[in-house]
C-alpha cells in the first residue's frame, strides 16, 4: 500500500484528494511502524520463552519465571485478541 500511496502523491492529477491521500499515508505509516515494534517484541519473546521453559531456569529464578508466566499470558491473550 505504500508503494500505491507514494505512486498517487507523485501523480499531477492528486490536487482534489491530496489531502485525503496524505491523511491514509500516515495511518498506513502508523500501521507499519507498529507491526514492525511487534515483530521486534516477537523475537525478543521467542528468545525469552526458550529460557523461561526450561525447568532448570525454573527451578533456578522461580519468581523470574512465575513473572515471565503471567506476561506470557498477557501477551498471548493480546494477540490472540488482535488476529480476532
């Protein structure tokens, strides 16, 4: 959609939409920027939950992993919401 929106803006016959145009650029761009902060949350999440779910960690940093269990739970479900 960005390529779509930057292909409308170079247009010379934008100037009755323009600001409609420029309005739906930056929701697309706001869009964007938090997908991208997602999938960078993600990654760190996946790299976290290999730790956490290892018994030895458990049993090692128990109010570590009971903490990281709850956000866990916090994170899935807010995901879970977002795909819905």
């Amino acid at each position: 959609h960005s390529v779509t929106i930057a292909t409308m803006m170079g247009s010379r016959f934008i100037q009755g939409i323009r600001d409609m145009v420029e309005v739906w650029e930056k929701k697309i761009n706001v869009a964007c920027d938090v997908i991208d902060e997602w999938y960078q949350v993600q990654r760190a999440w996946m790299y976290l939950e290999n730790i956490f779910s290892a018994e030895d960690i458990q049993q090692q940093l128990p109010q570590e992993a009971a903490k990281f269990k709850t956000v866990d739970k916090f994170w899935k479900d807010l995901f879970r919401k977002v795909r819905q």
